[in-house]
C-alpha cells in the first residue's frame, strides 16, 4: 500500500494506492504508531490519530488509485470511521473504481460511509 495525505479547504484528503490488506492491518493493530517503520501503515496510523485530534474536520479517504482490499482492510476502514464519528467528524470514501466499488457495495459499506464516485 500507498499512501499520501493533503490539506485542502474541504478537509483532510487522504490517498491510498495499491493493495490494502491483512498485512498492513497486523502492522498497524501490533504496534504504536510511533513504533511502527516508516512506511504507509506508520503514515496512516499517524494519520487516525490526526483524525481523532481534529474532530470538526471532514476527513476523506481517496480510494481512486487502490486496487485490492481484503476483509481485514475492510474492518479498518470500519474502525476508522467510527472512531471519527464519535469524535464528531465524518469520514467519506471517494472515487472506489476497478473491483473495489462493488466490492464496497457488496459488503453494504455504503450503508455506513458517505461514498463518492
């Protein structure tokens, strides 16, 4: 996995590219963020905690670039937006393309997160 993060006027846009799976799930759910190597699931779990830290912020994870998403990323997807839920904030997940946008909607995520194609 990929993964980059922006500022812009309409929140916090967060990219992600490749594959998304158990693998970066483990790394992320093992360690602390500040344990972790640097790579993407460092970049990432620095990026949760920064969504729990602004809670007025829209947040949104652009899912244009990704091409594979297991069960597990799934779930963190799942945790993430409950996580900034609770804190206030939203989390929608933009432009899901290729085998991830029915693959969203077969597991009923757009019944949780605001999707945009």
């Amino acid at each position: 996995m990929r993964f980059s993060q922006e500022d812009t006027p309409e929140g916090a846009v967060m990219t992600l590219d490749g594959s998304f799976t158990f693998n970066d799930f483990r790394q992320l759910a093992s360690s602390p963020a500040r344990q972790l190597a640097s790579s993407p699931a460092r970049q990432l779990a620095s990026s949760l905690d920064a969504m729990r830290a602004r809670p007025a912020c829209p947040h949104i994870l652009d899912l244009s670039g990704l091409e594979f998403l297991d069960s597990a990323a799934r779930g963190m997807l799942l945790i993430a937006e409950e996580e900034v839920t609770v804190s206030g904030s939203s989390l929608t997940l933009r432009r899901p393309t290729g085998a991830i946008a029915p693959l969203l909607e077969l597991a009923a995520m757009d019944k949780v997160f605001r999707i945009e194609p």
